[in-house]
C-alpha cells in the first residue's frame, strides 16, 4: 500500500527541515512527500532541494493560493492510496505512519484515522483530551474541532472527494473533518503522535477569529442552533458586531447572553480542546 505525504509552506524554510526531517524518519516509510510551496520568498527552495531525495516532489504555486489551496494541489497530485497531512512547522513522532496504517489494515471499514497531538509552546496539552469512541465523533465535531491536519491518515479517494475549501480563512481543518463525517468513517487513534507548536494569541487574531467564525457559520449554519457551546459563539460575533456598529445595549444584552451559554457549557459538558 503507497502514502503521500501532503505538506503546505509559505515562508517557513526556518523550520521546514525539521517537518521534513520527521516525515523521512519514518518507522514504516512513506512513497512520496509532496511539498506545496505557496510562493515563498525565502530559501523554502533551497532547504528542499538539500535533501536531494527520489521521495520528495517540489510543487510551487503559481501564485499566493492559501494553505487550503496548497493542500489541495498536493492531494490532486497525489498517487498513493492512502494520504497524510503535514504542516511546515510541526513534528511527526517517528511511529506516527507506521501506527495509523496498521489501525487503518486492522480497520479496513475506516476512512479517516486521527492521532492525539501535543501542543506546545503558549499553550500546552494533549488534543483531544481523551479518546473519542466512533459513534461519538461526529456529535463531538459539531461542538468544535479536535482533529487536526497533522494528525490525518485518510484514503486517497476520500481527500479527494471532499478537498479543503479554499474559500474560509479559517476553521479549514474543522470544516473538512466536518464533511468527511457526513459520508465517511471516522476512527480515533488515542495515541499521541504529532508535536505542534502554538504561537501566542494577539488582539488582532481575536478579531479575525471573530470574523472567521461568522464565515464558518454562514456555511454551516445549523451549528449556531446547537450546542450551547456554539450558541456561546454566535453570541460572541453578536457582541463584535454591535460594538462595531455602536449598538451599546444590544451589545451588552449579547454579552450577557454570551457569558450566560459559555458558563452553562463549562459546567455541563466536558471538552475535548
């Protein structure tokens, strides 16, 4: 059985090498390591072209494309059977393929396999934060996302079908994992095989968020409608978008709110993020 490997970058030849690095020191070894470049202007060519592996295939976007757009040019290009996501600046476990493709033999009804993932660096932690059973994950998917890219082992014609969305700024990995649930089986692999470092939050990066999550729910908008966790997040946008639009009381009546669902949220249901 043949694994591509899919890893998107734009600017992070500074860390590129270790993400590589992990992806070829692979217990069991992958077929082809599709690396994504999306109009990088630093050395990204360079650190590649240094490994001088038959494995590695160069692709660089025509022009600036997204890291959705990246991923999906890397899973069109993809030949083997099965495909597995890496970011730029993230670590693989070196058992990490060797376990998801023996679950996935093991389990041939599945689709989508995911791993545990420490996060580290601003935030630190094991996501998800237990194991999530089968008939639980798509339930869970609609409260938030705990699968993340690095943490994919899926058939080729599943990627294939469904492909990131290169329209959302945001909540691309959510919105896929959202889709394959739909039609497709979904195992946990509860063992922690992926390393991601976080970077610090910014004032800026919760307004984008804010702004992300409104296009997130614009196309999924039953989510609003369930959960009290989501409903926390409808009314969280509420709130920006009244301050923005000078509306005092009603933002002050959407805070209320907010802190009403995400209170009751906290105490009712146990997260996995």
């Amino acid at each position: 059985m043949s694994i591509t490997v899919v890893i998107p970058t734009y600017n992070r030849a500074n860390k590129l090498k270790n993400s590589i690095d992990s992806v070829l020191e692979q217990t069991y070894p992958v077929d082809e390591i599709i690396i994504v470049d999306d109009f990088s202007t630093d050395q990204t060519e360079q650190v590649v072209r240094s490994f001088n592996s038959e494995k590695i295939k160069y692709v660089v976007n025509s022009f600036k494309k997204g890291a959705n757009g990246a991923r999906n040019t890397g899973i069109m290009l993809a030949k083997g059977q099965y495909i597995a996501f890496q970011d730029s600046d993230d670590r693989w476990l070196p058992e990490k393929i060797a376990k998801q493709y023996q679950y996935m033999i093991e389990h041939p009804s599945v689709d989508l396999c995911f791993c545990s993932m420490n996060l580290i660096g601003s935030k630190h932690g094991i996501v998800p934060k237990r194991h999530v059973k089968p008939k639980e994950i798509a339930t869970q998917l609609e409260k938030g996302n705990f699968i993340s890219t690095q943490t994919i082992f899926t058939k080729n014609k599943v990627a294939k079908s469904i492909l990131f969305d290169e329209d959302l700024k945001r909540f691309q990995d959510w919105d896929f994992v959202l889709r394959v649930a739909r039609d497709y089986n979904i195992h946990h692999l509860n063992e922690n095989l992926v390393e991601v470092e976080v970077q610090e939050d910014s004032i800026s990066k919760t307004i984008k968020e804010v702004e992300a999550l409104k296009e997130f729910f614009t196309k999924h908008p039953y989510l609003t409608k369930t959960h009290l966790v989501n409903k926390a997040r409808y009314y969280k946008i509420l709130v920006h978008d009244y301050i923005g639009q000078e509306q005092a009381t009603k933002a002050i009546m959407s805070l209320l709110t907010y802190n009403f669902y995400r209170f009751f949220n906290k105490v009712i249901n146990r997260r996995l993020v």
